[in-house]
C-alpha cells in the first residue's frame, strides 16, 4: 500500500489573488473550492515572514478532492522564486503539468487569458504508445506552465490517461521538480508509493525546453501505484551540468511555487521514512492547522532531497 496519496495539494505565490484565479478558471475551467486567511498555526511551517498578511483560494476540478491549486497572495511584494527561468539547471518545484483534451484550443485560450508564450503546441513521444501536442508558457505571475493533449495508443495508457471534456483540464497531472541526482530523487519518491512510468533521456529538443545546444535532459515521470495519472511527480536532471537548491527562495512572499502536499495515514511513519532518506524537517514538531477544503488535520512538513518544500497531512481520522 503506499505511504500516501498522489500530490493532493499544490501551494503557489501569486502577487493579485483575484487575478490568478481568473486566470486558471478560464484556462482550466476549474472552480473555487475554498478561500480565506492562512491559518497563523501553519505560518511558521510555511515560512511566513513576521508581520506578513496572507491569503488564500483552492481551486479544483469540479467535483474533485486532488490536483488542486492553492493560491496564496501577500501583502508584501515578492520576487519570482525562478526569475526569468534563464538558470533551468537550478534545483526544486519547477513547473506544473497539466493535461487538456485539446492543446491548441487552449493555448489560444493561455494567451488570451494573459499568459506570456514559452513554446507553441509540438507534437512529440513521450514513450511508445503515447504521443503528446505539448506547450509550455508563464502564468501571469511567471510560473511555467506545461499543458498538454496526449493520444493514446496501448491499454496501459489509454487507463491512465482517460478521455477529457472540452474546456476543463484534469486534475494536477504532475509537478517537474529539477534535482542533483534523479537516482536519489526517484528512491525518495517511490519510498511514498510512486513508481516509474518512464525514465528516459531526451535529445534533440533543445529548442522546446530552451536548453543550450547538445544539451541532454533525464526526464524520469513517476506515477502513483494503481492510480490514475494525477498527482504525479516528474523528476529532471541535466546530467553534468550543476545546478544549485533554490529553497531559500522558493518561500513567502515569493512569487512561484511553493510547496505540493500529500494525504497520509501515519505522519509518524512518513516522517521517519523521508528523514531515513534526507528529508530536513522545517518545524521541529508536526503541528494542527485549518487546511480547507478537508477542515483539521495534523501537517508534518519537510524539505526533500533538492530543498523543495512538502507538507504531508492527516486527517482527524487517520493513525499517527
């Protein structure tokens, strides 16, 4: 059984709340699940500076408790946790995926909903048995945005990658995370319950990635074991090319990704499994929060192998 549940939850810094959501309802055609004040008891964990105000609203796919987005906006302006994404060699929460029935209809859609263009609709393989029409552009506030159609071709793909409704994107498909060493990266992930789709290296697509030429990309895509391909973790490394933690500045008010959450059953054994394996806490002790849409729950968070931010969460009716 795994450790936990796929990525639940996906934590962003926006600089204008309303306008991030109005910006993800109308390119995922998602809708607002919760809204409010960030908990003061999860402050600390989440890094809030002192004297920091915060905000924040989910948005989900109709009808869904995972793959959502938590939108967080401060009172204090903040940088892009990523710049301009001229360094992409650089370590942590990277970029999200999300998967669309129709990828050109939707980058027009991007485009008009204020996204800045990174690169238009190409048509390549991910593996056999799949081919994807893949985009990528910044989100109003910089973040990367991967969307993208798949056409299925074998069992296995056509189970995880089921048909969509036009205008409504599917759950969080995956968050790109960048790192030192996927090996390490890929076994502290599958100690949760992931196991590898696929892991391959990609050449040749210097120009959709924006990498220097002759550079190679190890793209490693976990999936969570007997599950629908939502949540998942896609895991990057640009092999002999160094790169450097950004965890000191993927923290509020910063603009970008912040952190992604998994349910847990028992907080006490994932946090001795990912410790096991180099996860750093960030509070010394697991605390109790308000975390909507779910009410309480108990919150262990930690840093992973590249200093990206995780907070697993149980429920009141959860072991510990």
């Amino acid at each position: 059984m795994p450790l936990t549940s796929e990525i639940r939850i996906v934590t962003v810094g926006v600089a204008d709340l309303a306008r991030a959501s109005r910006f993800y309802r109308a390119v995922l055609g998602w809708e607002t699940r919760a809204h409010g004040e960030v908990d003061r008891r999860a402050r600390a964990a989440w890094r809030i500076p002192n004297g920091v105000h915060a905000r924040f609203e989910i948005l989900s796919r109709a009808g869904s408790n995972t793959g959502m987005l938590r939108l967080v906006a401060f009172d204090r302006a903040g940088e892009r946790i990523w710049g301009t994404y001229e360094r992409v060699q650089d370590h942590g929460h990277f970029a999200l995926n999300f998967r669309v029935s129709d990828c050109r209809a939707t980058w027009e859609r991007l485009q008009a909903a204020g996204a800045t263009p990174r690169s238009a609709p190409h048509r390549w393989s991910i593996e056999a048995g799949s081919e994807v029409w893949d985009s990528q552009a910044f989100d109003p506030d910089g973040v990367l945005l991967d969307v993208y159609e798949t056409d299925a071709h074998d069992e296995r793909s056509r189970r995880l990658f089921p048909p969509l409704a036009d205008g409504v994107a599917n759950d969080l498909e995956t968050v790109a995370v960048h790192v030192a060493d996927a090996d390490r990266s890929r076994a502290f992930y599958a100690a949760l319950g992931y196991e590898t789709f696929f892991d391959r290296t990609i050449r040749g697509m210097e120009g959709f990635f924006h990498l220097p030429p002759g550079t190679a990309l190890r793209d490693v895509n976990l999936v969570m074991q007997d599950r629908p391909h939502v949540g998942c973790m896609e895991i990057v490394q640009y092999p002999g090319i160094a790169g450097v933690p950004l965890r000191d500045r993927a923290r509020p008010p910063n603009l970008g990704i912040l952190s992604i959450s998994f349910e847990a059953h028992d907080l006490a054994e994932v946090e001795y499994v990912t410790r096991s394996l180099g996860a750093e806490p960030i509070v010394a002790e697991r605390y109790v929060t308000s975390l909507p849409p779910f009410g309480e729950a108990s919150v262990y968070a930690c840093h992973g192998p590249d200093g990206e931010a995780l907070e697993f969460y149980a429920l009141p009716d959860a072991t510990d």
